[in-house]
C-alpha cells in the first residue's frame, strides 16, 4: 500500500473561535506608587514610567521610579520593622503569610488577568500554572515559620535581617512568592524590586499584603528598573542579596557585593539539554520538548532550550514535533486557546530575533511552523534550528525565547558529556523507559534540577537552582530556607 | 414572652453521616448543677466494626491526596473551627471550665490545627532518606501511613485533646476511628460538624461517643485496624490493649499526659508514629 | 497479515494524562461550538443494549433518531442505531428512508466467552438480518494470556462472515490494564481487518476514557503512516455530557484532523449525550438555559 509523509495528512480542521477571558472584574489603577513603610507613597524624585502590554503595544499603566533615595527609605522602614517582626513567635508570623496564600487565592483570577496583559504569557499558563503555584508558595513557607527547629540539625536559626530582592519578567507574580515566602517565613524583613516591563502583579500583591495586616515596613515594593536594582545592591544597611536574572547581570552583583558582608543567592540563566533516548516514550517526550522549549515563549531560566535525540529515532521525532508544533496557537494571550503568547518586550523581541539571524548564519537549518500573528504586539514563532553542533553560537547563548536547538547523539557518554559541556547547570531532561538510564543519568548531569521523563515541573516543596554559571543557592523546600538564616 | 431554644440531638459521626447508635442506647450529660445538658450515644461494638469498614474504605484514597491538599483542608478545619470560637467556648463551659479556661483552650486547639497543616508537605522532607548503599543502586526510604487507626481521646481538655491526637494522624494519610471523652463527649460531636463543613472526605474522620471499658476491648483487638492511640494512664487498660493488639502485631501509641496545652505537646513525631518506613531500590548502573 | 508486536511505541501514562488535560482547557465558544457540537450529534451511534430491550422500545429509539429535535431546523440525524441481532430487522424496518445505519453488537456480547462457531453464527444472524455494521469484542482472556495469534485470527474471521458490513473491534479498554496493551490490541485489530477500533462495550467500569482514546488514535497515525489505510474510532460509555463529547473532538481535531472529523471515522457510543447536545444547540440559538422536559426521551 502507498506511505504518505505528508505531514499535512494530519491537518486540523476545526478552528477555534475566539475564547477571550473576560477582564471586566478586575481593578488596575492608573498610576501605581511605591509601597514603603506600610503605605503607597509617591517617589522622591516624581520619575514615573509606563507599563506596556506587549500584545498589543499599549500602556496599561504608570508605576513610579524608585531612585537611591527611596530605596534607602525603604530599607530604614525594612530595618526598623525588623525587630519587631523576628521577635514575633514563629507561630504569628505563620498567620500572616498564610493569610498571604489565602488572599491570593480569592483574588486569583483578577491576578492570572493582570499577569498576562502586563507580561503577555498565555492567560492558561497563568490561570493554571503561575497563580496557584504562587499561592502554593506561600502555602508552604506560612507552614515553615514555626518549625525553623526541625529544619537545621544541631543549629539555631536566626533570620539575617533586612533582605533586598531582585526579580525578573517572565514569572512576575511567582518569582515574587519564591522570594517574598521564605524571607518573611524566617523573619526577615524585605525590599522588593519587580522587572520594569511587569510590576503591576507585585503591586497588587503589595495591597493584599497590605491587607493582611503584617507589620508595616515588613514587605516594601519599590519599582524601578537597573538603577533602582543597583541602589539595592549598593545599600549598605542591607544584609542579603536575592536576585533572579540573567548571567550577566548576576556577575555584576556578585562582584558589586564583594568584600562587603552581605549574603547573596544569584538564580541566573541556563541552557538546559534535554535528552531523548531511543527506548522513550516518544509521544510523551514530544510533547516534553514542547513544554521545555515553548512553555512560557521559551522565557524560562530552565527551559529545555538544546535538544539532544538519538541519532536512531531522530527522524521520528523531529517529523512527530514539527507536526505538534502546528497546532500550537500563537496569539492574544488573553485568549483561552492561546499556546504561544506575546513575547515581553520588543527589547526581547529584537535579541530573539537576531539570535535566529546568527543562527541561519552559521548554517543552522530552521523550521517554524506557519503563524498568524496579531497586527500589533510582538510575536515570535515557535522555531527549530536542525543540523547544529555545540559550536554553534546558538546553542552556547541563552536566547530566552521559543528557539530549539536540535543535535543529534549516538552513546551514552556522549550525550552525558555534551549536555554537561557548558558554564550552565540549571536543569536538563532525560527521556528514556529504562529506570537504571534514569538514575544514571541524573547522578551524572551537572544541572541543579534534572528531569526524568517529564520537563518544567515546579513544586513549592521541590529545590530549585543552578550549578556553574547559572547561580548558587536554592528556592523550595527545606533547602530553600537555608538562604535565609544564619547560625549563631 | 421568652423564646424556647431548639436543642440539639447529639448523634455519632460515621462515614461522613451522623446516625444515632444502632443499639438505640444512651447516657446522659449533667451540668454542675445536675440538670441535663444531652443525651449522648453510648456506642456499640457494632458502631465501632461499621466506622472501621468505613474508615478502610476511605483510607487509600486520602493517602493518596496530595500532601498540599491534605495540608489545605486541615487549615479549612482551622478557619472553620475560628469562626465558631464562641460556640465551642460555651460548650466547654456548659461541660465544666471556666471561660479563660475555655478560651484559651480552643483558641490552642485552632493554632495546633494550622501547626499540623503546616507539616502535611514538609514532614517527609525531615523523615525521609536517601540511603548511600555499598552497591549500585539508589536507594531511599520514606514514609507511609500505616492505615486505619483507633483512638482513645484523652479525657480531659475534650476539645483540645481530641485535636492534638486527631490532626497528626490524619495529616500523615492516615483515617481514623475516635473514641471521646466519656465525661466531656459534647464538643467532640461539635467538632465533627466542623469537619463536615471542611472538605474532610467522609470517612477519614469517624467519632463514637460511648462507655471506654465496654469499647476499649474491641478497638485493640480488630484485625483490620492497624494502629491504636491510647491517651491515658491506668497501668491495667494499658497492659489490656497490649495484649488485645498483639493478635494483628497492631502498633501502640500512648500518651499519659494529663495536660496538651503546652509546646511539646505538638511535633512532627506526633505525625512520625503512625507512619511505617519503605525503603525501594533500583539499579542505577548502565 | 499479523503485525509486528514487537517495537509498538510505549507510553508515559503521567505524561498522556497531562496532554489529555491539556485539550481538555480548549476553550469552544460561539460558531466553532456550534459546529462542534452538531458534528457530535452526527457521530452518535444511539444505543440500547439492554436485557430487557423489547420491539417496542427499538421502535421509538429508532424514531427518536430520525427526530431528534424537530423544532430545531438544520441539525444532522445520529450516525447509527446499535442494538442487539435480535433487533436489528425491527431497527431495519423502523428506520426505512432515512440514512441511518444499522449496528449490531455481536459475538456473544459483551464478555466474548463463547466457541468461534458461536461467535460467528451471532454474526451472520445479524449480517443476514440486514446490519450495516457489526461490533465485535475480543477475547480479553485469550489477549492477556498473551495469545494474540488467536485474538487475531478470530477477528480474521469475523471480519470474513460480515460481508459488505463494516466491522468495529471493540477491544474493552478498561480490562486491558495497561496503555501498551491498548495500543497492542488495537494493532492487531486493525492488521486483521477492523474498520473502526472501539473503546468499550458500556457494561463495566470504566468505559472509554480520554487516555486511551488518545493512544488509539495514535495507533490509527501510525497505521495510515504505515498503510495509507485510514481506520475509524469510537469511545463508548461515559460520554454524557456536550462538554465532554467536544473535548474528545478537540483531541481528534489536534491529533488526526480534517479527514476523520466525520462519521464515517468517528463515532460516539452514547444513549444520553444525543439530548445533553441538543439541549446545548437551543441554549446556543435562544442564549437560555434549558429543561430536559423540552426534549423527547425514548
């Protein structure tokens, strides 16, 4: 009988109408202060700048820069409400974050909304994925603050101070919660400073917190972009650094905070392999590619961003994952369907965009799927490169968006060898039915988070961080608390 | 002219459901002054044998509840509990404390509920271990319920003593069958209808109100109860369950102090006893 | 020609169930749920496979089907009527003029535990009574015990005596334990000659689910990547509601697309979902909620 490879065979039919998720319930307000000392107050210097939606290109609202100066305001009222809140017993200050979890929960659907006009990510992912891992977050640590005991065998904890925290774009809402819960949880007091493309979830969590009724001056938000990030790094009465950001900027902290007494935990950029093995699932690990690579437009620290398949079933699934990547949907992200969002910036935009130019450059064979994109917004197909080496530009620099890079492997050792061959050690993925390949595998992976047969999983009791270059300390779990102590 | 008050029939609470006692039996609760407060159920054996086929038939799916579920609907029992303080304040009173007393009493009873629905997801990080075998394989042990678990609450603090012998049994996965205090059985039932309104499964959670000399026999010696909690100090009870629980090598736990108030009286190894080890292997080499 | 047992595809159950998940937060609204779920009522094989069936009743079954809803004007009749041998000449006659297809379950239904001459006697008796289609089980017994030559040959065989009648395997899912033993059978179906693989017989729990839905249709991709022989699909049992019945639409639509989205490669097994869709299609035309006292049951 005649075979047919056309992948077109499989074409859907169907079309989805438009799904949009309703945004009639929810409060944003035109301009946003910053919240110090348990009140919203206007910034020294009245500097304000817009947040943009980037699907559409319009501003949603305005947020005030925090300079130098309110910066050190915050980080006085942070110290000065640090006495109290640390001689809180444990047991109180577990009240308040739970309240925290709770509070996120009733307002959930308002924040799922918010998070993607502000950042652009698909309004399921949020909804599903981003806001009930927040309030997961909380969860978790509320638990945590009056058990500190059974934590560290033989030591006494003790909270470090006054915390400062930086966070970056694509999990607005939920690098907030993985900063916010275990500071607060060992009582640590804090100043927060969200990504400048998406502070409004941060601001909305500021009123629940607010309404909580902690302490003021326990949880201060400043906004702001690099300089207010610098004012925070350079203060002096801060005693703990927390950033979650690229490499780069992660270097500059490290050594901006050199020599002084300051604790730091940098959770910085990856470029993860992700493994397939002849004996996979392969339907399963296709759909493993798709979450590691486009989950998120590929904004993802841990994204599964160098795909390694066997050279034996390489065909299959290079031909099964081309024809799933045609029925993603890119689009609005307030759009139930919607699979691929917006991309956040156009400054994010632009070096995605050129990472794919280097890439056809230097011989790279690239595929993507065709798409529909909206008129306004910036958007960004998902993208295949084939046929590329661990030379290849592309497949040493995190592009942080929807780009694979595909090689091809042959052994074991191999494979071990060049997912390791990297200064990045965030995450990898290993697909295989074989159990003792699985464990194998993990022990021998340099990542901070390996994934067996499954790909960007997250769980507030789960550890989460990078060896090499992609930064040290980690967020969730027990170990996620040792960031924020100190033993006497 | 004054109004007549409703009072309330006080029931036992199986499965979810709250039947009277298949023996139609009772006693009655005095107050101080000798009037009558309730007529409570004196449970049977039969009670009993049903809410342990109950429990059992409920027990390995709230096992397998994730860890963050458990830990949600224990602080549901919380929130729940905290919005009638002042319902369970009297009662206690009604049963003999004094207001401070009584306050303080539920208000601890309230915070033990959210220290255990704190541990629900954390108790098996500090428990578990993965094992550096001589060999090539990996190796770790953690824990698991070890299934449907008789307890004999203690018989004084009747609220809070029930909590802290409740909550870590049932945060560990595991469902329960609960004998109350005999003198002070009103808040147990009181509590039930908390757990009811709190996304508690039914099942997980069954309370018997009855006569302890005539029930105790029979909660140590069921060969489909896998653990029983004894909460007191009569040295011949003691020995008695011992020997009754050693027809099914039942594990015993028991508690002789008189007094839950205090911070020692809540820890993960509340959790850690009724929970078995496992320890799994497989190869890891290629 | 017995297939080749041997390298058929594993599956990650975590895994099937998060992308079944995933077609299940499709969100059908307005014209493309209209369409969907008129498509659905095309697919529906309306069922009566009771003890107690009786002419009388497959009589007003089968009007029901050529009447669904009269006052709603331009909605499709269901696909089939699929009732026991002994009532397929009643169905025959009852749904003359219309284009609805008569099947009829077969081969000592539903447990399969019978002599071959039985089960094949059972199928001619219907054939000859005049079924357009015949649904078959295998034997799960034989298949467990690993004797898949016999699974195959008997279904070889049943495929011979049903003549111009399209055959549908029904493989009983939910005793076949595992997804790779899903995708084995309904391998061996397909190479000895089904026209449609099927989910379920309805009588235990549980029928069809999305899962193993899913990974039946992946083994039709690849059987017509192999072939170019396209094979259809049916789930029964449990598909009550328009809701559920669009989301295995939507899982058709994404995993095998255009060519099976339509009744000759896809069918429902269902009694209740015709009336659940129907009560969906007026919500749709009127924006109110419906009653089932509006709607006929027969």
């Amino acid at each position: 009988m005649a075979k047919n490879n056309n992948n077109n065979i499989f074409k859907a039919s169907w079309t989805y109408d438009e799904a949009p998720e309703s945004t009639d319930h929810i409060q944003i307000k035109k301009q946003y202060e910053l919240y110090i000392d348990g009140e919203f107050t206007k910034p020294v210097k009245n500097n304000y700048f817009d947040t943009i939606n980037p699907s559409n290109g319009k501003k949603i609202a305005t947020i005030a820069e925090a300079s130098s100066e309110d910066v050190d305001k915050a980080v006085k009222a942070a110290r000065k409400a640090f006495k109290g809140w640390a001689a809180l017993t444990g047991k109180e200050r577990g009240k308040y974050i739970f309240r925290i979890a709770r509070l996120i929960q009733e307002r959930a659907r308002e924040f799922a909304v918010i998070e993607s006009l502000d950042g652009g990510k698909p309004i399921r992912e949020s909804r599903d994925i981003d806001i009930p891992l927040a309030a997961n977050h909380f969860f978790y640590y509320a638990g945590w603050a009056d058990k500190l005991e059974y934590a560290f065998p033989n030591r006494n904890p003790k909270p470090l101070g006054v915390v400062g925290q930086i966070i970056p774009w694509n999990f607005p809402l939920l690098m907030a919660a993985w900063k916010l819960a275990p500071a607060l949880a060992t009582g640590n007091t804090v100043v927060l400073k969200p990504a400048e493309t998406t502070s409004l979830t941060a601001l909305k969590l500021a009123e629940i917190i607010h309404e909580s009724g902690i302490p003021k001056g326990v949880v201060n938000i400043v906004t702001g972009a690099g300089e207010t990030g610098a004012s925070i790094v350079n203060n002096p009465d801060v005693n703990k650094i927390a950033f979650t950001g690229s490499t780069g900027v992660g270097k500059y902290i490290q050594k901006a905070t050199a020599g002084t007494n300051k604790k730091l935990t940098l959770e910085l950029g990856g470029k993860g392999a992700n493994i397939i093995f002849e004996d996979a699932a392969i339907d399963q690990a296709v759909e493993g590619i798709v979450n590691a690579i486009f989950f998120n437009q590929g904004h993802v620290c841990c994204a599964g961003s160098r795909l390694f398949v066997q050279e034996s079933v390489a065909d299959l699934v290079i031909e099964k994952l081309k024809r799933r990547m045609e029925t993603l949907i890119v689009g609005d992200p307030l759009d139930k369907n919607t699979d691929i969002g917006a991309i956040n910036s156009k400054k994010q935009l632009q070096t995605i965009e050129n990472y794919i130019k280097i890439g056809i450059n230097e011989g790279g064979e690239i595929y993507q799927p065709e798409c529909k994109f909206p008129t306004q917004g910036n958007w960004c197909a998902p993208t295949l490169f084939l046929n590329v080496s661990q030379s290849h530009r592309i497949v040493q620099e995190e592009i942080f968006g929807p780009v694979l890079a595909v090689q091809t492997f042959r052994t074991i050792d191999e494979v071990i060898e060049k997912a390791n061959n990297t200064p990045y050690g965030l995450s990898a993925g290993v697909w295989t039915e074989k159990g003792s390949k699985i464990f194998h595998l993990t022990q021998k992976l340099n990542a901070g988070v390996v994934w067996g047969n499954t790909f960007n999983k997250f769980d507030a009791t789960s550890p989460f961080g990078g060896y090499k270059e992609s930064g040290f300390g980690r967020e969730g779990g027990l170990h996620g608390l040792k960031p924020y102590v100190k033993f006497e | 002219m004054s109004r007549l008050d409703i009072n309330k029939t006080y029931k036992l609470y199986i499965g979810g459901k709250f039947p009277r006692t298949e023996s139609g039996r009772y006693y009655t609760i005095n107050n101080s002054s000798g009037n009558l407060i309730a007529n409570m159920c004196l449970a049977s054996r039969k009670d009993f044998r049903n809410a342990v086929v109950i429990a059992r038939k409920a027990q390995n799916s709230w096992a397998n509840a994730t860890a963050l579920n458990k830990g949600q609907i224990l602080y549901r029992i919380a929130e729940i509990l905290e919005g009638r303080k002042e319902q369970f304040i009297l009662e206690l009173i009604a049963q003999g404390e004094a207001r401070k007393v009584a306050q303080k009493e539920v208000e601890t009873a309230i915070d033990r509920l959210v220290y255990y629905a704190g541990w629900s997801d954390k108790y098996q990080q500090l428990f578990s271990a993965v094992n550096p075998v001589s060999s090539s394989h990996f190796n770790f042990s953690n824990l698991e319920p070890v299934g449907v678990v008789s307890i004999i609450a203690p018989e004084e603090q009747s609220l809070l003593g029930l909590v802290s012998v409740i909550a870590p049994a049932i945060v560990g996965g595991n469902t329960v069958v609960v004998l109350a205090s005999e003198s002070k059985p009103l808040t147990s039932i009181s509590f039930a209808e908390v757990l009811n309104s709190s996304d508690v499964p039914g099942g997980v959670v069954n309370i018997l109100t009855g006569n302890k000399t005539e029930l105790i026999s029979h909660m140590a010696s069921h060969m489909d109860v896998n653990a029983i909690v004894y909460c007191g100090k009569d040295e011949n009870t003691l020995k008695e369950i011992s020997e009754l629980a050693s027809n099914n090598v039942k594990r015993t736990i028991f508690y002789k102090k008189s007094d839950w108030e205090n911070e020692l009286c809540e820890s993960p190894y509340f959790i850690e006893k009724t929970q078995e080890v496992k320890t799994t292997w497989h190869p890891t080499e290629i | 020609m017995f297939p080749n047992l041997n390298n058929l595809p594993v599956y990650d159950n975590t895994g099937v169930n998060e992308r079944v998940k995933r077609f299940c937060t499709r969100s059908i609204k307005k014209s493309s749920k209209t369409e969907g779920l008129k498509l659905a009522l095309s697919m529906i094989d309306l069922t009566t496979l009771e003890g107690k069936d009786t002419k009388g009743k497959v009589q007003q079954l089968c009007y029901k089907a050529m009447h669904p809803h009269d006052s709603l004007k331009n909605i499709p009749t269901v696909a089939a009527i699929c009732v026991y041998p002994s009532y397929v000449g009643v169905a025959k006659k009852a749904l003359q003029g219309s284009n609805i297809q008569v099947a009829s379950v077969a081969t000592a239904f539903p447990s399969g535990q019978s002599a071959l001459d039985v089960k094949l006697s059972d199928t001619k008796f219907a054939v000859d009574q005049g079924a357009d289609e015949i649904d078959m089980v295998i034997s799960r017994g034989e298949f467990l015990s690993g004797n898949y030559q016999f699974v195959f040959d008997e279904i070889a065989a049943v495929k011979e005596v049903c003549g111009k009648a399209h055959l549908k395997v029904i493989l009983e899912t939910g005793e076949l334990d595992t997804l790779e033993n899903v995708r084995k059978a309904s391998e061996i179906a397909m190479y000895a000659g089904a026209d449609f693989i099927k989910t379920s017989t309805g009588k235990i729990q549980p029928a069809a689910t999305m899962p193993v839905t899913y990974v039946m249709l992946d083994a039709i991709k690849d059987f017509y990547l192999k072939t170019g022989k396209m094979i259809g699909m049916k789930p029964a049992g449990g598909i009550s509601t328009s809701k559920i019945a669009l989301q295995y639409l939507v899982m058709l639509n994404e995993v095998l697309g255009e060519k099976w989205m339509n009744n000759n490669y896809f069918r429902f097994g269902a009694s209740s979902l015709a009336n659940d869709v129907l009560m969906q299609l007026v919500k749709a035309e009127t924006g109110v909620y419906q009653s089932i006292n509006y709607f006929s049951k027969d």
